[in-house]
C-alpha cells in the first residue's frame, strides 16, 4: 500500500524548506524585512523588532510591547 502526503510531515525531505517558506511568507505578510547577511534574520523596521529563526525556534529582540504585538500576531496564526 502506498500514500500521498498532502501535507509536510516531520522528517520528510521536504519538510525543512516547506516550513522556511510558511515561516517566511508569514514574516513579510506583516511587514518584516529579510536580512541581506543571512536568510534566518528578519527586522521590522517600524516596531524596531529584530528576529533570528533556526527551525522552529524564533529568537526576538525588541521592547516588551512589540513583542507581545508579534506574539498575537503569530498566536493568530498558528491557532
């Protein structure tokens, strides 16, 4: 018996790019800039928001309110 996944699954070849993408559309659709250095940094200019994803982990550097902007905005997302 043999299956199609329509979706990504943990540990297929694909999986790492298919989240990059997801990850990464989901930044630039709320205004985030990649880096030109690095494809894993993001800034967002007017929240003064800077952002470092490796995988699935997401390290943000910013004042306390914007990040709690970015983690309803995120929040809202993945629910």
């Amino acid at each position: 018996m043999c299956g199609k996944l329509e979706k990504s699954m943990y540990g297929t070849r694909d999986a790492a790019q298919n989240w990059e993408e997801e990850y990464a559309g989901f930044m630039e659709e709320i205004k985030f800039v990649w880096g030109t250095a690095s494809p894993c940094v993001f800034h967002h200019e007017e929240r003064n928001i800077r952002a470092v994803i490796h995988g699935d982990e997401f390290t943000m550097l910013g004042h306390e309110d914007q990040l709690n902007w970015f983690r309803e905005k995120i929040r809202s997302k993945v629910r």
